[in-house]
C-alpha cells in the first residue's frame, strides 16, 4: 500500500514547472527524489537507499544500470525516463555534495558485538575464507566509509536494502559490479551472514535528523 500511494503521488505531480527559474528547477527536481530518497539523502523508507555520501561516479553508474534495464526496481522503472540528463546531472551533484547528513560511529576490528553483530563484524573485516569470500572493507574501505569512486559506501545505508540487493546479486538480478565480484560473493553467503553483515554497516551510521530527535527526548 506504501509503495502504491507514492507512485500514485508522483505521478500526479509535474518533475518541473514550464515557467521555473533555474534555481526553481533545482528545487523541483530535488524534491522529486526526496519523496523516496530524502532531501538530505538520508531516506526512512526502509527499502529506498540512502544517497547520501555516494560518489558521482557511482550515481552516475547506477543510473545508467537503470536507463539500460540492467536494474530495475518498481520505482525507478517508472520515474526514470521522465528524468531529463540535465536534471539528473542536477541530482546527482546535490546527493553526493550534501554534507553532515549522517554522524558516523567507526568500529574497527575487535569490538565486541552481541550475536548477529558480532557475525557481521567478522565477515566486514575478515571474510569468510572457507567460502574465498575477501573483506568487504578491502573494496569498501575501513568500516565501510568507500575508498574508489565507483564503489559504494555501506556505512549507515538502510539494512533491509543492502539485504535486497545482496539477495538481487545471488539471484542474478542485479549486474555484478565492479570487476564482476559481487555476485560470487553474495551466492557464497548465507540468508543469515547476509543479514549480519548487513545489520553491521548500517549500525555505523546514525542519520543527523534520528539523533536530534533522540537528544530531545
């Protein structure tokens, strides 16, 4: 029903305004996506990605995944194309320039989590060797922060759409990424070390807006 009454409201509503100024079209534009990903790129949609602190590069990669039908997603399927080059350009400069939308707590090796944690602390920093499963923070840095700008930061992204993605990989519906590995690497993981791992990264980001809220109670 969530999903159905946000495409139903986005698809009454004009992208942009014939008469916007510039500074208007930005406005409109960025709005647009905020209705999923947030206007800081930080979304509470549990399944939408957070844009926040994402590279051009990979932005820019991902969109084109999803103008070549390489991905899909029910929401990008039907916004997509109604996005002009301009316009995305637009986006993508504002979603990977914002600043301090997400106050980061760095763990690092040998911090001790309870259960779960603990499992998908050990598979971030050390792999799963049995399974030729490298770190995850060998290509996505120390606690998932992102070194290269065509891969991903993991730090604080939402827990449930790292999970889909991970099972996208392990069902081939999604393109493997950089140097064709992720798709080895999820087939090698279990249901339970991917939700780990996942629940991992995105305890190491606690969204600016979430931790005010918690000062004030």
């Amino acid at each position: 029903m969530q999903k159905r009454l946000i495409v139903g409201t986005l698809m009454l509503c004009p992208i942009i305004g014939v008469a916007d100024t510039l500074p208007q079209q930005k406005e409109r534009i960025v709005e647009f996506c905020s209705t999923c990903h947030g206007v800081n790129g930080v979304s509470t949609l549990d399944h939408i990605p957070n844009l926040w602190g994402q590279s051009d590069q990979y932005l820019r990669e991902q969109v084109e995944n999803f103008r070549s039908k390489k991905r899909h997603t029910t929401f990008m399927d039907a916004f997509i194309y109604q996005i002009t080059d301009e316009q995305m350009d637009t986006i993508i400069k504002h979603y990977s320039s914002v600043p301090d939308a997400m106050t980061f707590k760095l763990q690092w090796r040998g911090d001790k989590w309870p259960g779960d944690m603990q499992l998908g602390e050990k598979i971030a920093y050390s792999g799963k060797m049995e399974a030729n499963v490298p770190s995850c923070v060998a290509c996505h840095g120390p606690s998932g922060v992102g070194v290269k700008p065509g891969i991903p930061r993991l730090a604080g992204q939402n827990s449930a759409y790292l999970v889909n993605q991970m099972k996208s990989w392990k069902d081939d519906t999604r393109p493997a990424g950089a140097m064709a590995i992720m798709g080895p690497i999820a087939k090698s993981l279990s249901d339970e070390e991917i939700k780990a791992v996942s629940d991992y990264f995105a305890s190491l980001g606690t969204p600016v807006a979430q931790k005010s809220a918690e000062v004030k109670k």
